[in-house]
C-alpha cells in the first residue's frame, strides 16, 4: 500500500513537472545576449534620479507592509477563532465569517501604506482621484475581496466536511475551473470603454494576421481623468479575448510607433496564450499550495473546522509571498515574449525604445531598480532590459541577411 | 419600564366618518396655517427656552407649557391629517384627543445636553423623518418623501372611505410614527432632556398584536462585536449574492405554487418548507444588515437559528379568489413595506454609529429594526403563498394579546 502510495506521489510530481516544462518554452532565443544599457544616456540623467527618488519610499514601504500584513495574520490565527461566537451559522458560514474578519483585519493594517503610497503618488501628479474616493474605491474593493474568499471557503470547507483530509485535489481542480472561468469572463468588467480609431483599428488587423490570430476585440479604456499614468493590458481566452490601451497612451506624449510597439505587445500575450498559460500555471501552483493549507492547518483539526480557517489565511500569505519570486520570473518570462513578439512584429526597435524611455518619463519607473527589489516584485523585464533587447533584435536583424 | 416624559396615548376606536375621510387633507387645512404659524412662534420660544435652562438647568413653567401645547397640537394636526384619528381637533391644544401625548411638567436638564441639543436630536430627526409622522418630520416632508405615516395615510384613506373604519395595524403604526415624532420635537424643543424611544410599547395602552402565521421571535442580546459592525455592509456581500439566487428560485418555486394552490386550495408541503426557508433566510439577512441582530447568519434559513427569527405556520387552506389577486392584493403591503425599509436605513445608519461607539446597538433602534424585519417577512409570506394571512404592520415586538379586530385576510389588515 505504501509503495502504491509512493508511486501515486512520484507519478503526480512527475505529472506537474512535465506540465510545467511543456508551459515554459518562449519565442525569446535562448541565450540571447542583452547588451549593456547606458541608463542615463538612454533615460536621461534627470528622468533617472526623479524615477529612482519616486521609487524609494515604495522600496521602504513593501517591507514594513509585509511584515505589518503577516504580523496582523499571526495575531489573527492565534486569537481570530474567538470570532467564531459572531457566527449564528453553520461551519462554513462561520468560516466564511473568520475569512472575511481575517481580510478585514489584513486590509486594515495595509490601509497606512496604501495611504502613503497613494498620498506619494498624487504628489507626483501620478492620480488624480480624492482621498475620499480612493477610500470609497477601497472599501468596496474589499468587498469583491471578501465575496472571494467566501467561494474558497465554501469549496475548500465544503470538500474537507465531506473529503476529510484529501480535501486539496478536488478543491485545487474546481477553484482553478473557477480562475478559468474568472479569465474568460473578466473582459466583460471593462465597461469605459470605446472601439479603436480607424488607423489603429486597421494597425491592429495587420498584427493579428502578422501573428496568425484573430477575433480579438480592442478597445480605449477611459482613464484619464483618474490618472495620467499610460499601459495597456490583454484580458480574456477565446471569444473573450480583449486588448485595451488606456488612454492616457493616445494623448499625445507617445510616438505612434511607440503606440504600435504597445498593440503588437498585448496581442503578443494572445498569440503566446499567455492568458491560458496563466491559468495553467495558477492551477499548477493551486495543487501543492493546497496540498501545504491542509498540512498546516492540520493542527487545527483541519478545514472542515471553521477555527482552522485564521491559520489558513496565515499560511496562504506566507505562501503567497514566498511564491512571489516565481511568480514573478514567469511573469517576466512572458512580458519577455510578448516584448520579443512585438519587435517581430512591428520591425521597429525605434518605436520600442521611445516606448520604454516615456514610461520612464511620464509613469516615473526606475529603468534600472536594485536587483532585490526586481526578484521579488517585477512582473516585467526592466525598463533597461528592454530597451537592451530592442537593440538585440535589431543587431541580430543585422546579422541576419 | 419608567415612564417617558411625552407619551402618545391612544383612545381611537378605528370607527371613521367617510364624509370626513374624503375630504381630509383639505379640511386639515386650517390647522396646519395655524400649525406653521404656532410653530413659529414655538421656535422662537424654544430658543428662550434654551437660554433659560443654560442658565437656570430648568424651564421656565410658562414657556415650557407654550411648547408643549404646540407639540399636543400638532400630534393631534397629524393624528387627524394622517387618519390615525377621526374627530375634528381644536385649535388650543388642551382638550383630550383620541391621539393625544402627555408631557411631564418641567424637569431639572442637564446644562451640556441643552447646549449641543441641536447636534445631539439629529439622530432622532432622522428616525423621525423617515418615520415621516409628527412635527419632527413637517408634513409637506412627509408627504413628498413618502415616509412611513404618509403611506399609512394613503392606503388608510381607501380602506376607511371602504369600511368606515380604519385598519387596526395601519392606525397603531400611524400612532407610532406621529408619538416618536411627538417625542423628537419635545427634546429638540427642550421639553425634556430624555432622549427619544423608538420603542413601540411606550403607548399608553399598549398596541394589540393579533396572532399571525409568521411571527416574530427576538432572542438578541444587543451586544455587537465593533469588528463585525465596522465591516457590516462588506460582510453581508456574500448573504446578497446568495439571497439573489435564491430569491430567483422563489419566485419560481412561487409561481408553481401559485398554480397548484389555485387547483388544491393548498400550497404543496414541499413548497411551503422551501418558500418559509426562503422568507426566513431573507429575514435573517435582512436583520444582519440592518443591525436589527446581531451574528453573521447562516444560509440555509434554519428556524431558531438566528436572534431575530421568524416562525412560520404550517401550509394552510387559502381562498381561491385571495390566491388569484394575490399580487394585487399585495401590493398596499409593499407600499407599506417600502415605506418601512426607508425607516431600516435609518435603523441601520444610526445602529452602526451607536454601536460602532458603544459596542451595544440601542434598544429603541433595534425593537424597531425588528419589528420591520417582521413586516417584510410577513408581505414576502403572503406574496409567496406561504400564507393567506395579511401583513401586519402594528409595531409591537412580541406579544399575542387578541385584537379587536381579527387578523383579515384581505389588505384591510395591513
């Protein structure tokens, strides 16, 4: 029986391993040398120390905020199942209380940082929204927050009544069906939206037939008049598919090779079936990070009791953060792709640089942030890199006759 | 229970003269010229008044009889204006009416109470203005904003000039509203420094609560956890989205329902279980986001499970005809139902301060958080089918004393 067992474990491990190097391969050559960047020959001296001097107080603030989160979250799975006398309800109603209360208490004690960040980015006329609206905007944030753990709660606690402890793999397989689902459906949220301009419309078609997609919806999100701030993203799977650019890109400040450079960017993300692979990624992830909820909260009398549910939200913060590295390299692998994609398809490094240079000019991003701080936080490649890979796809496209 | 010092007391025996009824508000007319100019000069009395008791702690007897004549009065103006009343009131204030308030001869105030009585009343004034009855709330507010006693007018006006007689709960919920209005006027108007009750039994009799099929069960202590307040809204996400769903499956379940009562007489046993459950949950969620109760309920609708519960009879035999016109018998009790979930909000808004503050949500918010609950889960009850019994909208918590008028099963016992 053991060796059954053994077997099943090694057979399951091997699974996920292949899995996750068949959802690794990326268009960017392996190898691929990325030059060295004068940052403040390309970004400007002056863009280069305004970026580094915005930077810095959220470089000092994530550290006190993580441990300001994981403090709250300790106190809380120690003393947060008193809580469980607020509960008129069964178990999962219960839990879903203490769920809920633990959020509660987290966004509580994230609320002074997120102040000071917000505070931080109006003074650098980064927003434009009041403080009462981005409190408002806040707490009703937290809502959506909480309707989310109340859909875990219910899965995990409604399996591990039934299940016992085997509760992991059936609640790890439906709450990735429901992050699939939560993908496909997401681009329907975007409501301030409007259809592209005829020139990028037609600017659109050439790159998806350029990298062999079609179907995709694109749109200009109306933003301007909550932040100056440019980006564009790509949302949805199948039919759903979207590419938005906020408006704040179309304004004037960006070059429309830039704007190009940005289209072929997020249709990248489709062609590469980013959306898809992060999904896969998600429920790759969603497996082991069960699997260690179920441990853990073993000593609780496990998930079935909503007491133990204080100490999950614990455990899946210090799992969360201890991912983030990971989480972050793939991020970073596939903006990769997508950058690469986006100099495939538009044939102009130009545009990429101008690209790269404003966000460092108009969204104050520090092209070269200290290597720390890029593990564990940049979801993309750095301002400098990919300028550097610009210009490696434009000196390979030399050599190449 | 220690006496208020402005007590509504009621001695209306239902009975209405048709004739006076149709022709109501305009009749109301002379009195409210003389009620806008007596409340001017009420005003100005009040602000001596304020003085007075800044220096003294006490009101001088002779401004404190002017002012509380102009609050019998107008208790009177509206008891007879909103039909809670039928005779013709007089002009002086000082002669008995069926609708009438007591007030206490002038007491020793607290000197700081008096000072910041303006901040202190607002809460009051907001209940009283969503109650819509009374000079807390002036009429013409009551009127364009609906409040409660402006329903009750209303719908009392088609049922006396139908009967001769005003429905028993519609006319107890009249007196309630115009007695708690009576009672904000006299603390703003520094009569007294007690600070209004919104609790029902303070009317001199008491009000009658007919035994119904879906009743109302208070168990709750008043403690609220400050961390359960502060998220209230947020925490109730969840019940919203949930209580959505199922209200879908009701309305189809009572469509079914509707069906087969029309051919059985009866509302299958199945259906009856799953529509209670459904009105009880609704109940449930209602009183967790009003602050009307206190813990985070459960979804299931289980009876007994909740604070602030509602007990539903087994299915009964319904009349045929009451099932057909169910929706449109319904509609004077979602009138009255709508009305009333304005006076929650304000139960729910003042509630999350007092309790946020005091840890404790005040008695007087929270019997009346409660008894509206009821009425809600009553008019759910009744348009599902779950009952044939009308809504009751008398605002008492708890008690099955018989009424003088039997629980009908028609509107007129709304």
């Amino acid at each position: 029986m053991r060796a059954l067992r053994a077997a099943a474990w090694a057979a399951g491990i091997a699974a996920w391993a292949l899995a996750a190097w068949l959802l690794l391969p990326s268009v960017v050559p392996d190898g691929l040398d990325l030059p060295a960047v004068d940052v403040d020959g390309v970004f400007g001296r002056q863009v280069v120390d305004d970026a580094e001097d915005f930077e810095r107080l959220f470089l000092v603030l994530w550290p006190l905020s993580q441990a300001a989160l994981l403090g709250t979250l300790w106190l809380y799975a120690r003393r947060g199942a008193r809580y469980a006398r607020e509960s008129a309800g069964g178990p999962i109603a219960t839990g879903m209380l203490l769920a809920m209360l633990g959020l509660a208490f987290a966004w509580l004690s994230q609320l002074p940082f997120d102040l000071v960040s917000f505070w931080w980015l109006r003074r650098h006329d980064l927003y434009r929204l009041g403080y009462f609206e981005w409190a408002f905007g806040s707490y009703f944030a937290l809502g959506a927050t909480f309707l989310t753990a109340c859909l875990a709660v219910l899965i995990v606690m409604g399996f591990a009544g039934r299940l016992g402890d085997r509760w992991w793999l059936p609640a790890a397989a439906v709450i990735a069906g429901i992050a699939a689902i939560s993908t496909f459906a997401s681009p329907y949220l975007v409501t301030d939206a409007k259809p592209f301009d005829p020139r990028l419309r037609e600017t659109a078609e050439r790159y998806e037939e350029s990298q062999g997609v079609d179907g995709i919806r694109f749109e200009v999100e109306r933003v301007s008049d909550q932040t100056p701030l440019a980006n564009a993203y790509a949302v949805g799977v199948g039919p759903s598919r979207r590419v938005v650019l906020w408006d704040t890109l179309l304004d004037g400040r960006f070059s429309t090779g830039a704007v190009d450079v940005v289209l072929a960017h997020e249709i990248g993300h489709h062609s590469s079936y980013h959306l898809w692979k992060g999904t896969a990624w998600f429920a790759l992830f969603a497996l082991p990070g069960a699997y260690v909820l179920m441990r853990v909260t073993r000593r609780r009398g496990g998930l079935a009791r909503p007491e133990a549910v204080p100490l999950a939200l614990l455990a899946f913060a210090v799992l969360s953060l201890a991912l983030a590295p990971f989480g972050t390299w793939l991020s970073r692998r596939m903006e990769a792709e997508a950058d690469w994609k986006a100099l495939q398809t538009t044939h102009d490094p130009r545009g990429a640089r101008q690209l790269f240079t404003g966000f460092a000019r108009t969204s104050l991003g520090d092209p070269d942030p200290p290597a720390w701080s890029q593990w564990l936080l940049g979801t993309h490649p750095t301002l400098a890199d990919r300028v550097a890979m610009a210009r490696a796809w434009a000196a390979r496209q030399q050599r190449t006759p | 229970m220690e006496p208020l010092p402005i007590r509504l007391t009621v001695a209306d025996d239902l009975s209405r003269n048709r004739l006076t009824v149709a022709f109501r508000l305009l009749l109301a007319l002379p009195h409210l010229v003389w009620l806008l100019l007596w409340g001017l000069a009420a005003g100005v009395a009040s602000v001596v008044l304020w003085l007075a008791i800044l220096f003294e702690g006490r009101a001088p007897r002779i401004l404190h009889g002017f002012v509380a004549g102009y609050v019998r009065y107008s208790t009177h103006v509206y008891a007879y204006l909103f039909l809670a009343a039928d005779p013709f009131p007089g002009f002086a204030g000082s002669s008995a009416y069926p609708v009438d308030v007591e007030i206490d001869p002038p007491a020793r105030q607290g000197r700081w109470g008096a000072f910041f009585r303006l901040v202190l009343a607002l809460p009051a004034l907001v209940v009283a203005s969503a109650l819509g009855g009374g000079p807390g709330a002036d009429s013409s507010s009551a009127w364009s904003t609906g409040g409660v006693v402006a329903v009750v007018a209303f719908l009392g006006w088609f049922a006396s000039l139908a009967r001769a007689r005003m429905p028993a709960g519609l006319r107890d919920l009249g007196t309630y509203a115009i007695g708690y209005g009576a009672q904000a006027t006299g603390y703003l108007l520094l009569l007294t420094d007690r600070y209004p009750d919104s609790r029902p039994v303070h009317v001199s009799p008491a009000p009658l609560l007919p035994h119904h099929a879906v009743r109302l069960t208070l168990r709750d202590e008043l403690r609220r956890d400050r961390v359960v307040i502060a998220f209230r809204l947020l925490l109730a996400l969840p019940h919203f989205a949930w209580l959505s769903l199922w209200s879908l499956a009701a309305v189809l379940a009572a469509v079914a329902g509707w069906v087969v009562t029309l051919v059985r007489g009866t509302l299958p046993r199945p259906l009856h279980r799953f529509l209670a459950a459904y009105v009880r949950y609704a109940a449930h969620v209602t009183a967790f986001a009003s602050l009307a109760g206190g813990p985070f309920p459960g979804f299931v609708g289980r009876q007994g499970s909740y604070p602030v519960d509602i007990e539903v009879d087994g299915a009964e035999r319904q009349g045929r005809w009451g099932v057909l016109g169910r929706l449109v018998l319904g509609v004077p009790s979602l009138l009255v139902s709508t009305a009333l979930a304005g006076a929650l909000f304000a139960v729910a808004l003042l509630g999350w301060f007092a309790s946020l503050w005091r840890g404790r949500m005040p008695h007087g918010l929270r019997d009346l958080g409660a008894t509206i609950v009821r009425y809600h889960a009553q008019t759910h009850a009744y348009l599902l089918l779950v009952t044939p019994r009308y809504p009751y909208a008398c605002p008492v918590v708890e008690g099955a004393a018989p009424s003088t008028e039997p629980a009908a099963l028609g509107p007129a016992a709304a």
